[in-house]
C-alpha cells in the first residue's frame, strides 16, 4: 500500500510504534472489536479529522460532511467486528469512506442535484469552512480567484461519482492510481481510465482559464 | 510513440504515474515533437489551475461537532437491538442474509423464556431449596432492565430454568441542587460515568453550583481529564463562569498547551486572555501564547495565539 495510506500509516501508531500508555492501534482494534467503546473512540480520533477533510472535499458542503462523518463511522463501528488483523486497519477504514461517498454521489445524480456551491465569498456558515486567506490577495485577485472556484465545483459536478471520487483521491489526496484502484473496488487500469475521462471533461469545462 | 498514444499519457506523465520505460518514451517524444510539448505545458497549466483553488479545511469547532454527534449516535447505537445483540454474543456480524433468521429466533426465544419463567416463578424456587433470587415481584419486573443475560440453564429433570442476569433498577431522584446527596450524584457522574451525552448535560446543570468546592473540583477535573472533546469544551465553559483562582487559570493553560483538541485549546486561549488582566497574570499568559505562535505545530493554535499576543500588547498600552 502506498500514497496516503502509507502517509497515514506512517502518522498513526501500527504494530511498532504505540499510542499514549503504550497502547497499539491492533490493541485497541481488537478491545473495539471486543465491545470496548472508549477504545473505538480512540480508533476514531486517529483518522476521523483527515475523514472529514476527504468528506468535506468531495460534498463540499458543511452539512453533508457532518452527515456522511457519521454515517461512514457508524458502518464502521457496526462492521469492525468483520475486520480481520491482517490488514491494515487504514485501507479498510478509507475503502468504507469511499463507498460512502460514492454511495452520496450517485443518490445526488439520481435527485439531479448538481453541487456547484462555493463558500467563501461571504455566504454560508464560515464557523466550519475557512475562507482563503492568503495574505496580499488584492480585490481582482480575490473575485478572479472565486470565479475560477465555482468553475471547477461546476465541472467536478459533471463528473461521475468514480471519475470525481478518482479525480479527488489522485489530485488532492495524492494517493498512487493502485491504491485508488483499491478503494473504490475496482482495477488500477479502470481507476486510470476513470481518471484519464475525468480529465477530459476537467479540460472542457476549464481549457478556457488556461 | 506517436501524438495519439501520447495524450492519455499526459496526465499520468504530471501525476508520477508512469514507469521509467514508459517516462523515458514520453519524454523522447516531447523532445522531437513542439505540438506535444505544447500540449502538456497547456496541460500543466490546468493542473496548476486546479492544485491552486483553495480546498475547504474543516475547522476545530467542526471536528468538536462532528465526534459529539458521533458520540450521541454510538451511545443510541449501544442501546439499540444491535447494540444488545453485540454485548451477548461479541462476534455477532448481522449479514444481511441471516438478520431476519437470526432476529426470529432471539425473539422465539425471548417469548419462550417469558413463558417458562412466568408460570414457574414459584416452582422454581421450590425445585432449587430457595437458591433463587425471590425479589422477582410483578412490580419489580416491571421497573426492572435487563442489560445483559449471561446464562440460561434448563434442568431436563425438574423442568426448571435458572437464568443469570444482571438487572437495572432506574430510579428517579428528584431535588434541588443545594441538597449535598443530588449533589454527589451529579459529581460521580461526572468523573465517573461512561456516556459522554450525560456527562455533559451533568456539567450544564453543576454549573450554577461552582462555588461549591467539590463541584469546583469535578468541573476542573473534566476540563483537564475527560475523554471527550465536547465534554472537555462544555466544562470549559463552565469553568469561564466560575470564580476566578489560581487554580482555573493553570487549568487552563494545561489545557491549551496539552489538550488533544484544538478546538478546545483555541476556547482555552480566549477564556485565558479574557481574564488574564483581572489576575494580574499578563506576563506569564503573554510568554505562553508568545511561544506557541511561533511553535505550535498546529496552525489555527498559532493564529489564535498570535491574535491573543496583539490583544495582550493592546492591553498594556
């Protein structure tokens, strides 16, 4: 496993290194698995802040992150019982989170429901988004620069759920095309075809910025 | 390669997926032909483009709400059927084709054990020499919880079933919070009880009580102990609306500079710089929060400590 994984992998405690008291992620896996609660929160304080970046990214809105936040951790305290050891816990955990999100997107394509919001420019609840702040942004900048926002939310919108969830996991989330092939359950091949597509739509709609 | 096998390579060429092999055939490509080389430079710029649109980062206070939904959806999870099932049978994994059949039976069984239990209360306690509990009145059953049955052993000869279980009896109490006993109740629960929902709510209604020196004590004890961020963050609040003392300010600066939390270090911050001056502790805040700025690893802590370094030298002018 590579890309993010490994990154999260090397961030969070594995066989080798331990947890505040000595304590393995396995250990706490196996007492969460045992019913132990406060042992699955503390599973949850591992990743759920990267979750929700992930969540965030692909729903782009506030509520809806909180949303699928909950929904992808309730499946996986309902599941964990089905995790075996062997695998590392981070690729199940993301594979679930995937699936929550694609499970979003396809019922947003089914209701028609085209997500082209942008916060930032004064609207919407900044108490869960933080707005750009880079320093030195003059007003042209700024308003250029929120455009160009809402062009490429209109153009992520047109994307299927496997090009987007693809397209967010490569580009944003710097993960290897196998591993992405592994999340969302399918090939490395297909996750490149499903990029490569992706790109395609992404120059359509954007080749006029560049 | 040509110019049409070239472009599905593009992108993988600006994303590092390619092999050597492959990279080395792109780039003997691009070195003879300018269309192509035009191309992935127009393909590099929309690359730039989207790498620099900002991406929305989830704030502290977010992440606080998020975990304290989450905490509220576990513990109605934990009382919920699944919740049961998982605590008497632990491997328990309801796949969706045995849910139903395993569903049907556990309530084929529960009726069966009403029904042999009822009739046989007495008889029971005959065929057994009074061995079994006798305070399984109709009125206490009815008050009473099962939270988990550990054994339920038929005797073929007898025709008896002991059931080992362990009961919950609720009982209300109801009292003003000036009565020392209420008031014990809502301190253990405080330290002690394992639903952060209520523990939480505990610490809304001890609030009014913090002149009190062992609700002092239990509110300081949760800001710096509790397992749970939103827990942690409500006794905070608590804690602004108590008697200032040396106590709650070095609460407050362990909290800000160990919590696990940032949203909880960042309401730390506020809460310290608010009542810095009426103590006298501007100096000592000031060389904290001027350390942190700098060194923090986490940035929203260092912005926030920033702000608290210039409100601090606006006080002092």
């Amino acid at each position: 496993m590579d890309g993010f994984c490994l990154e999260l992998a090397g961030k969070i405690p594995g066989e080798t290194s331990g947890l505040a008291g000595g304590v393995t992620e396995r250990t706490l896996i196996r007492r969460a698995q045992r019913g132990d609660r406060e042992a699955f929160d503390a599973l949850v304080r591992q990743y759920d802040q990267e979750v929700l970046r992930l969540v965030l990214r692909v729903v782009r809105s506030p509520e809806e992150a909180q949303d699928l936040y909950q929904e992808a951790f309730l499946k996986a305290y309902r599941s964990l019982a089905r995790f075996r050891l062997e695998s590392r816990f981070s690729t199940w955990l993301y594979r679930l989170v995937t699936n929550v999100c694609f499970d979003y997107l396809r019922r947003q394509r089914t209701r028609g429901e085209v997500q082209i919001t942008e916060k930032g420019d004064g609207e919407g609840d900044h108490a869960y988004t933080i707005a750009d702040d880079r320093p030195g942004l003059n007003p042209e900048h700024a308003l250029r620069a929120r455009e160009i926002g809402r062009r490429i939310a209109k153009a992520l919108s047109r994307l299927t759920p496997r090009e987007r969830m693809v397209f967010e996991l490569k580009h944003w989330q710097g993960l290897k095309l196998r591993s992405i092939g592994e999340l969302c359950g399918t090939s490395e091949e297909a996750a490149k075809n499903s990029l490569f597509r992706a790109m395609q739509k992404m120059r359509e709609q954007l080749g006029d910025l560049v | 390669m040509n110019c049409k096998d070239l472009e599905p390579n593009l992108w993988l060429y600006l994303y590092d997926e390619l092999t050597a092999g492959e990279r080395a055939s792109v780039d003997a490509h691009l070195a003879a032909c300018e269309r192509c080389r035009l191309q992935l430079e127009e393909t590099r710029r929309l690359h730039q483009l989207l790498s620099g649109c900002p991406q929305p980062e989830p704030t502290p206070e977010m992440l606080v709400h998020c975990r304290q939904a989450l905490d509220a959806a576990l513990d109605r999870e934990q009382l919920g059927w699944r919740g049961l099932l998982r605590s008497w049978f632990p491997g328990f994994t309801p796949f969706p084709a045995l849910r139903a059949a395993t569903v049907l039976t556990l309530l084929l069984f529960g009726f069966g054990l009403g029904w042999t239990l009822r009739p046989r209360a007495t008889k029971l306690e005959q065929a057994t020499g009074g061995a079994v509990p006798t305070s399984f009145a109709g009125a206490d059953l009815a008050n009473m919880r099962i939270s988990s049955i550990s054994q339920v052993a038929p005797d073929p000869q007898t025709g008896a079933v002991r059931i080992t279980l362990d009961a919950e009896r609720r009982v209300t109490l109801e009292g003003s919070l000036d009565d020392p006993r209420i008031r014990q109740v809502l301190v253990d629960t405080v330290k002690r009880y394992d639903n952060a929902g209520i523990r939480r709510d505990t610490l809304d209604a001890l609030r009014t009580q913090s002149h009190n020196p062992s609700v002092r004590e239990a509110l300081l004890y949760a800001l710096r102990h509790d397992p749970n961020a939103g827990v942690r963050l409500e006794a905070l609040r608590a804690v602004e609306g108590m008697e200032w003392g040396s106590d709650v300010h070095q609460s407050l600066l362990d909290v800000l500079e160990r919590d696990s939390n940032v949203g909880v270090r960042v309401a730390a911050v506020d809460a310290l710089v608010e009542h810095a001056e009426a103590l006298g502790e501007e100096e000592a805040l000031m060389e904290v929060v001027n350390r942190l700025a700098t060194r923090d690893q986490n940035p929203y802590v260092r912005l926030k400590c920033l702000a608290a370094v210039q409100k601090l030298e606006g006080n002092e002018d």
